[in-house]
C-alpha cells in the first residue's frame, strides 16, 4: 500500500515538472497554453496538476492563471476549460521602478490604464477615436497613436475592421479590472 | 422611402455594436413599430432582405440591453460619467500607481536545451552549402520516347491498382467496420492518425457515396453526418448525381484526434 502511494507520489511530481515546463517556456507565437494541449501532456487529472502547482507557486508570488475566450464565463464546461489559455502570472504587484526595468515608460502605463478603464466602463468596446481623444487630454497625438498600436501590437487591446477596440486576451489574463475600476473611483476619496 | 428607413433602422443598431451609441439610447417599440409597418407592402426578395437584417439588427441590440443590465448588475459596474471624471482629475503618476496595483504580468522564458541544440547541430551538418544548392541543374534535350504501364507504374505516374479497385476494397472495409447495411457518425470513419489519411479516406468517401456504395445522411440541428454501408451497390438511376463537398477541417481534426 505504502508502495503504491509512494508511486503515485512520484508520479505528480513528475506531472508537476511537466507543467512547469509547458507553462514557464514559450512554445507558440502568443504566450500560454490551451487546456486541451496540458491535458494532452499531463492526463486526465491535469486541472489538479495545475491546482498543486499553484499552491507551489504561492510562495514565490506566482500563480497560474486562466483566460477564457469568452469573457464572461463563471461556471464553465469541459469544452470552455479545454479551449481556456493558461498562464503564470505574478500573483502580486510591480511598483513603479520595477516596472520602468521591464521596460514601460510611465507614460505607457498610464495610457493603458486610462484605455483599459475607458472600455470598462463602456462594456468592453468603444470607437478607436473615442479612446484616442480621451488619451490626447494629457499625451501628445503623436505618441497617442504610437502607444495604441504598441498595446494592441502586445495583446492588450483589440481593434476590428471598423475602428472598434476591445479588452484582447492579455488584459483579461493580467489585469485585475474591478481592483483597477476601484481605485480609480476611489481616487481622492478618504478612506472610511 | 422604406427603404430608407429600413437602412436607417439597420444603421443605427449597428451604432450600439460598434459601441458610438448606449443600447438603451434605442427606443426598441418605436424601431419594431418601423419594421411591422413597412412589412405588409414587402414585394421583392431584396425588401425581405433589408427586413430580416433589420430584425437581426435590432436583436442584436436587444443582446446588447440584456448585456448592459447584467453588466450594471455585477461588482464591475461603475457609472462611466464617474469613472471618465475620476480619470481626468488624476495625473499620469496617480493613474499609473493605480494600474500597477491591479497588474499582474505575465512570466515566459525563451530557452534553448541541450536537445534543441543537438538536433539544430544535426540539421546544419545536413544542411548543403549554397554553392551546391545553387548550381544550375544539368537540362539536356531529349527527344521524347515511349514508356510502356510498367515502367510508368514503376516511376509513380500510374496507381498500381485501379481506381475503383481502390474504392471496392474501401466499400468492404466499410462493411468489415460497420455490418451490411450499418452506419457510422462521419468522422469516425474518415478520421485516421494524420490529416493526409484523414484527407485521402474523405476523399475516398464522397466518391463511395457517388457510385451508390454507401449513403450519407446529414442532420443540420445536431450537426451530425452517417455513412450508410450499402449492402449490394445501388445501381445508376439515370438522376443526374449530386457533389458533395465535404470540409476536413484541421482544427476539427485535431479536436477528433485528441478526444
């Protein structure tokens, strides 16, 4: 009996250091990797895989995280979970030098912000123009345009044929809307 | 003049899907009262048309209302006017401190192994250098001969077999697999372990179904297609034959594969 549980011991731990092989390094053009690909490499009982992971991600300040193509999902199917990207994300925050080594301006990341912040609060999808003329209050024009297509070269935003921008999967996978919508309300307010 | 205002009626719903207008800025009685009262005077094929993408239009802006409502209901919910506000009285430090307490970054490293060094290793020893690749090829002319089936068999020109050989040997396993008479859901009978195979027995399929080996029948609702194995092939009616184009998609194929 021991045996046995020593054996399947062994064996999740090797199904562990499969997931973080699959998730850690890059396999295609956009990071991540789909459900059905994890449940190809790591079996059937791959959803517990990653939820181990995860607890072993903890201390280190990562988790894995999970994006659906559709945005709304809370209880989701087999196919949804099959079809959903998986990622590791920093389960914490960055300040602001450590985000100027990774390379954002704070220009930058104000200007997601506000973009971000702006399609929330319009459902998920406004006018490219709408967004822009928000942005051109407080940035230059030249550099508004620069930084749209930057976030839409990079995954955080989308634009269809007609000029419409949408939330794109990275924004889903990374950031927090309801803390961002928060704080952004919030501002100026005295705590209670 | 219903015309227009049919194109009018479709113009502005798609206002509310590209986002320039609120769902509830349409006044959804008002907009069907245009519809029906344009209906009873529809003529022409493109008039019913115009009628059914206006109805689809202004259903879509019912999805929209229904989504705007259970938005307004969830914890993500803030008034936009508020929120617009907010954010014009930060400045860039402030909005910025704000998004970097709600982001959690992505982590992806790019790395080469051992193994990917060894086989890139392999693939240059094989790779021909390009003086070599280069070279102009040797062309002498020649005048044409005859080549008798063997030898065009011989070279691939020809298939071993005949075709319909081809498609009887198909038509029985087809019998072996499902019984005289039996069916089988579509892609269990096409899909193979690679997607030429799977290609090649679809290919094979419709020309099984063509000379009455087999039937196929295609529910729509369920999206599901059966293969009939025919007992005795039927013989030709006469009626002119219909083609079947059949999609393999490679996604799907994928999605078979892994199941």
């Amino acid at each position: 009996m021991a045996k046995r549980v020593r054996g399947a011991e062994k064996a999740y731990a090797r199904k562990v250091k499969d997931a973080v092989h699959i998730l850690f390094f890059k396999h295609h053009k956009l990071p991540g990797v789909r459900g059905w690909e994890l449940r190809q490499e790591l079996g059937s009982d791959w959803q517990n895989v990653l939820d181990v992971l995860d607890k072993q991600l903890q201390p280190m300040d990562l988790k894995v995280n999970r994006v659906f193509d559709e945005p709304d999902v809370i209880d989701p199917t087999r196919t949804q979970l099959a079809d959903a990207r998986y990622y590791i994300t920093l389960r914490g925050t960055v300040d602001q030098k450590t985000a100027k080594t990774i390379g954002w301006r704070i220009d930058d990341i104000a200007g997601l912000a506000v973009s971000v912040a702006f399609l929330i609060s319009k459902q998920g999808k406004a006018p490219r123009i709408d967004i822009e003329r928000v942005l051109q209050e407080k940035l230059p024009g030249w550099r508004v345009k620069l930084n749209m297509d930057k976030y839409i070269q990079q995954g955080y935003l989308g634009e269809d044929d007609e000029g419409v921008m949408y939330l794109n999967w990275r924004s889903r996978a990374e950031i927090d809307q309801k803390k961002l919508v928060d704080l952004v309300v919030a501002f100026g307010k005295t705590p209670t | 003049m219903a015309q227009s205002e049919l194109e009018s009626v479709i113009n502005l719903c798609k206002m509310v899907q590209s986002g320039k207008i609120e769902p509830f800025d349409i006044d959804f009685d008002y907009v069907i009262t245009i519809i029906r009262r344009h209906y009873p005077n529809i003529k022409f094929v493109e008039d019913f048309c115009l009628d059914a993408q206006a109805i689809k239009e202004l259903s879509s802006v019912l999805e929209r209302q229904n989504q705007w409502i259970a938005h307004q209901s969830s914890t993500l919910y803030k008034d936009p006017f508020m929120l617009s506000q907010s954010l014009m009285r930060m400045d860039i430090g402030a909005i910025a401190d704000a998004f970097l307490k709600s982001w959690h970054p992505l982590l992806e490293l790019e790395q080469i192994s051992a193994k990917t060094l060894a086989s890139s290793l392999g693939y240059w020893g094989g790779l021909i250098p390009f003086d070599e690749r280069w070279t102009e090829p040797d062309v002498a002319v020649r005048d044409t001969e005859y080549a008798s089936r063997a030898e065009a068999s011989a070279l691939g020109y020809l298939p071993e077999e005949g075709f319909m050989d081809v498609i009887e040997a198909f038509w029985k396993e087809l019998g072996d697999r499902v019984g005289p008479g039996g069916s089988i859901e579509y892609w269990e009978w096409i899909g193979a372990d690679t997607y030429e195979d799977t290609v090649y027995r679809s290919f094979l399929t419709v020309f099984l179904v063509s000379y009455g080996y087999a039937n196929m029948n295609t529910d729509r609702l369920l999206e599901e297609t059966m293969i009939f194995h025919n007992s005795e092939p039927q013989q030709d009616t006469g009626r002119s034959k219909v083609s079947l184009p059949m999609m393999v998609d490679y996604e799907e194929w994928r999605l078979w594969r892994n199941e």
